[in-house]
C-alpha cells in the first residue's frame, strides 16, 4: 500500500513499473476509528521525533518543488498545515538558523528558527 496526498500524485509516474491501482480515499465516517488510532499514537511521540520529521519532510519537498509547482512560501505552508492540523502539534518545531539557511529557506515566513 503507497498512500499519498492529493498533492504528491505526480509520484505515479515514478513508479510506473510498480503494480500499482489507484484507488479513491475513503469517507470520513469510514475512518474515524482508524484516524482515532493515529491521533493517539502522534499524540505519544516525543516531541524530538516530530521535529525531526518535520525537517525532513521540508528537506525532502524543497528538492522537489519544481516537481510539485510550489514556491518555498508554499512549501513551508504545507508542511506547517501538516504539522499542526494533521500531527496536531501544539507548535511549530524550532529549526536551527544554520539549518534554514542549507535550505534556502532564510527570510521565508511561517518557519520557528532559533539561533542555536
């Protein structure tokens, strides 16, 4: 199983070999329980771990934001989106200075940089 969101389906075509059938998402209503089971375990993690995966995943989608036609400011939004409405983290993850710049993310808007 390969779950993607809405915005990474130009992924197929990197894995076109791969025996692969799209499938429409599920209603809401069928995934409460399921959603209920993720929230509580997000809910357990330590904090390191999502800020590690929040990092991640910006460096991850900087390296394709031609791929995804989004500017930096859209790539932050998402992942900001992704963070505090789907993880439901209470704040943004801080990212080192040093960090935002290897980027290039310097001077864009949304992200928490720390000086150390």
């Amino acid at each position: 199983i390969l779950l993607l969101c809405s915005y990474e389906k130009s992924f197929m075509n990197d894995v076109k070999d791969l025996p692969l059938k799209e499938r429409a998402g599920l209603p809401a209503h069928a995934t409460a329980d399921a959603n209920a089971l993720v929230q509580n375990a997000l809910a357990r993690l330590p904090e390191g771990t999502c800020a590690a995966a929040y990092q991640a995943w910006l460096g991850f989608y900087n390296s394709k934001l031609r791929k995804m036609g989004w500017s930096k400011e859209d790539l932050v939004r998402e992942a900001n989106e992704l963070v505090l409405k789907c993880w439901r983290v209470s704040q943004l993850p801080a990212l080192e200075k040093k960090t935002v710049g290897k980027m290039g993310l310097a001077g864009i808007s949304g992200l928490n940089v720390t000086s150390g």
